[in-house]
C-alpha cells in the first residue's frame, strides 16, 4: 500500500446526479459541473436525442388518428358485448 494520501473531499461535496435509477433510487454520481445530470444520465456534451429526432415515435402508436381508430374500435367491440347479452 501507499501512504499517499488522497484528497477526495471536493468529490465528495460535489453536487449528485438528480437521475432515479431503474431500482428507484438516486443516481450517486457527481453531477456534471454546471449541470444537474452525471456524465451517464444526460450531462455529457453531445447526449440526448438530436434535434429534429427522426427516430421518435416512429410506429405511429401513439399519433392521434390511431388513438382515436382504438376508440371506435372499443366503442364497436362494447356494443357488441351489450347486444350478446342481450341475447342471452
């Protein structure tokens, strides 16, 4: 071993990393200087999506034609279920 003594202090009082993780909880990581995120949760220069991301929201799930086709389609599939009874 060393007896090179280390000064950890300034990392230890740094600011942490406001991210949650997957578990729940806290990001333990010093946060980026001038930023809120460590350099893993989106505070290193070039991270996140790019502008104008062409890769969003590709599948068009989530647009408002197919939200609204999934609407008729469950208003169509409970009349159904109401007439069936019905029947009954």
């Amino acid at each position: 071993m060393s007896n090179h003594i280390r000064n950890t202090g300034p990392m230890l009082a740094s600011p942490r990393c406001g991210a949650k993780t997957r578990s729940g909880d806290a990001c333990r990581s010093p946060a980026v200087h001038g930023k809120k995120r460590c350099r893993m949760h989106g505070g290193a220069p070039g991270s996140g999506a790019p502008r104008a991301n062409q890769n969003a929201r590709k599948h068009g799930l989530f647009t408002r034609d197919a939200i609204a086709e999934r609407r008729r389609i469950q208003v169509v599939l409970g009349d159904a279920r109401r007439l069936l009874e019905e029947m009954n």
